[in-house]
C-alpha cells in the first residue's frame, strides 16, 4: 500500500497522511503488482480482499458480516429495457442495511490498528449507523454531526448504537455551512487524535478503500467485469471507490477490461452532473433542493476526483428527478421483489433515462448498485399505509369475501 498525492503524485512511504501536506489535494492508495492470489479464501467479506486494502493485522480486523452481498439478476426490467443482463447489487443486504457498512469496516479496523479510540464525522444517516455500529463492536467513542433534515428511520437506528450526535442547522442544504463543518470536523480530530469518518476520498482515503471491495465482488460474480455500472452519487466517494475497484482489477491483470462507471445525481443537486456536461474539473455547487436522502450534498467532497475519472473516459453523469427516483423505487418493489431505499433506485432510474436518451439500450451486462435497504426510509412504507385504508374485518366478513360463487 503506496499513499500518493493526486496532484503532485509523492508518494508517502513512512508516515499516513489523509491528504498532501505540500498542494493539499487528496490522496488515494496504490498497491504493487500482487505475488500471489488476490483473494484469500479463508476470510468472509471485505477482508477476502486484504492484500488490496489498508494494512490491518488479523487480530484488529473487525467484521460484523459486512460485504459478500448478493447480485440479483433483473427479472422485468432488464427485458423492458432490452438488455439481456442487468443485475442489481443488493447492499441493503449489509449488516446496518448499506455499503457504508464496508467503510466503517476497514475505517474502524486501520484506526483502531494505530491505536486510535474514537473518531469523528458527518453522516445523512448511513454512514452514522454504519459507523455507529462498528464503533460500539470495537469500543470506540463516536462523535457524529447530522444533517438538519435527516431521515427518521436513519437517525433512530443510529442512536440505538448511543454515539454522540450533534444536529445543526442547514447542514445538508448550504454548501458553506457544510465546508465549515467539514472543516470543524478535521481540526477537531487533529487536535484528539481522532478518525475522521467522513464518507470521502478526500477526508479519509483508508476508510474508503473498503467501497471497492463492491467492485471485486461484481467482478468474481459475473466472472469478469460488466460493461457498464450505474451508481448513485452524493459527496461521489460510492462512485470514485467503485470505479478505482474496478481499475485495480485491471492494472492487477485480473480483469481483461474496464466497465463505464455512470454517476446518477437527482437533478435538486446535481452539482458533478452540470460539472461534467459544461467539461468543468470542480463540480458547480448550488443550494440543494432534493429530497433523496443520502444525495444531499452541496458541496460533494470527492467530486473533482469523480470529474477526473469522467475526464480519463471511465465515467459519465446523469441526472434524474426525485419524482422519476420515487417511482423506481415503487417499480422495483413490484416488479422486482426488491425493496430499496430512494437514493438507491437513482441508479436505475439513471439507467432508465440513459436508454431514453440513446433511444438504444446500452449493450453487454449491466450492473446498478442498490446502495441500501428500503427500511431505511420509511417515505414509501408511509405512502403505502395512507393509501389502503385497510377497515378491520370479522372472520365471519372474509368468509363471505372469500366465497367461491
Ligand atoms: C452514502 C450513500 C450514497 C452516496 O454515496 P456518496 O459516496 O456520498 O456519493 C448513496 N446511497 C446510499 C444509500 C448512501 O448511504
Ligand atoms: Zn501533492
């Protein structure tokens, strides 16, 4: 494992550093050729992968049944769409119901391998049940910002974990106040020596290596890798993990070649979207305006990393509206069987709006992450409960209803 700074490309050797001391840009790890396997059989979930992510010994490594998530091949709308392969990558299926569960993972793993008690960070809810839960599993302190409208299924789950959480104010909405926290939160963990556990390339590039362990997974269970791979993006740190997943497949040689990796914004916050059609290199912020939860950044701290990777020709961005989310999100419960939360059904409702504007569907074997359970937003269930009014029945009532004549 190489630290290097993306800009001016040092590489680190002794010390670990979050980002360049020198330009400040991010920093992303990168590994010698392998040895030997890539996988190690004797481990489950994320671990398999150790030798392509931070080193963490055995006895640190903590695991709460994290990754190993099915991929669910489409049964409706693969054929609607005419694509003969599209699969759907179930991360509700983590142990706090999103791939968040992967970065705390090996966050809490790295940090509690240094020595490291508590950490620190931001969260629209995922992350701060997903760290939440790893931080009770491992004994840390967890000192959490939210979002000023954070959803309540989210926030009631991580508090069951009893982390230390603080709501504040237009957080979530105004991208100023949300670089003040950022930079609240750093200066706080330089000061305590505490992990930062901010979802972001930017913020902690070790932590993150955890989210391409999504792109291993989708490799070794279609045998090779998809055409094309469609994902949500918020702070687009999903997106830059999965895509430099994939990546190292290819350097490493175990993959022939490399799919497309296609960021879904709603259009309320589609700051990477405007960035990449207009060919800018820093995503254009703007107040927020969607109401997809886990999409509401303003000001997305891996978004130059993710125009990068647009520019080199792996990645392209699309935009969705919330109402075009919503009903994919109720399209996927009934079509498919598989209930994902909102910010989920982005991807395929990506993908829908791609096969409509390339009036062909693109080809080959398509993947869209389904990022987290739909329990996790309780938006739908309550639309769901308001719309069938469901008036108490005897036996006696449903004899009579049932009744074969
Ligand atoms: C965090 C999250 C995202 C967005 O990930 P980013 O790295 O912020 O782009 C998408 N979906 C769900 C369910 C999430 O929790
Ligand atoms: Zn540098």
């Amino acid at each position: 494992m190489i630290p290097v700074c993306t800009k001016c490309k040092k590489a680190f050797k002794q010390q670990h550093p979050y980002a360049c001391p020198k330009c400040e840009a991010p920093i992303l790890l990168n590994y010698e050729s392998l040895p030997g396997p890539f996988k190690d059989e004797r481990m489950s979930g994320v671990w398999k992968y150790w030798r392509l992510l931070p080193d963490v010994s055995p006895s640190k490594r903590l695991y709460l049944g994290e990754g190993d998530t099915p991929l669910v091949k489409s049964s409706y709308l693969g054929k609607q769409l005419g694509i003969d392969e599209l699969y759907f990558k179930i991360e509700g299926s983590n142990p706090t119901g999103s791939y968040k569960d992967r970065i705390a993972a090996v966050g809490l793993s790295w940090a509690g391998s240094r020595g490291r008690t508590a950490c620190i960070g931001t969260s629209s809810g995922n992350a701060g049940a997903a760290v939440a839960a790893y931080a009770a599993k491992a004994g840390f302190s967890y000192h959490l910002a939210v979002l000023e409208h954070t959803v309540q299924a989210k926030l009631s789950q991580a508090l069951l974990y009893n982390p230390s959480v603080y709501r504040i104010a237009a957080f979530g909405t105004d991208p100023e106040i949300g670089q003040q926290v950022f930079d609240l939160i750093f200066e706080t963990s330089q000061r305590n020596n505490w992990e930062v556990m901010i979802t972001a390339f930017r913020y902690n590039p070790y932590a993150m290596e955890g989210v391409k362990t999504i792109s291993f997974e989708i490799a070794e269970q279609l045998g090779s890798s998809p055409a094309a791979v469609y994902v949500p993006a918020g702070g687009a740190g999903l997106f830059v993990g999965v895509s430099k997943g994939f990546h190292e497949l290819y350097q490493q040689q175990l993959a022939a070649s490399k799919p497309t990796v296609i960021a879904v914004q709603p259009e309320g916050c589609s700051n990477i979207v405007r960035a990449y059609e207009a060919g800018e290199k820093w995503p254009l912020p703007g107040i927020s305006t969607t109401a997809i939860s886990g999409l509401q950044v303003p000001n997305p701290p891996d978004g130059s990393l993710a125009l990068e990777v647009m520019r080199n020709g792996d990645g392209a961005a699309i935009s969705v509206s919330d109402e075009q989310i919503l009903a994919v999100q109720q399209l996927l419960a009934e079509k498919e069987g598989i209930f994902c939360e909102p910010a989920s059904a982005a991807a395929v409702a990506g993908l829908i709006r791609s096969c409509q504007l390339e009036k062909e569907a693109p080809t080959g074997r398509i993947v869209c992450v389904l990022t987290g359970h739909g329990l996790k937003d309780d938006r739908l269930m309550t639309e769901a409960i308001q719309s069938h009014p469901l008036p108490l029945m005897q036996v006696d009532q449903l004899k009579q209803f049932w009744k074969s004549d």
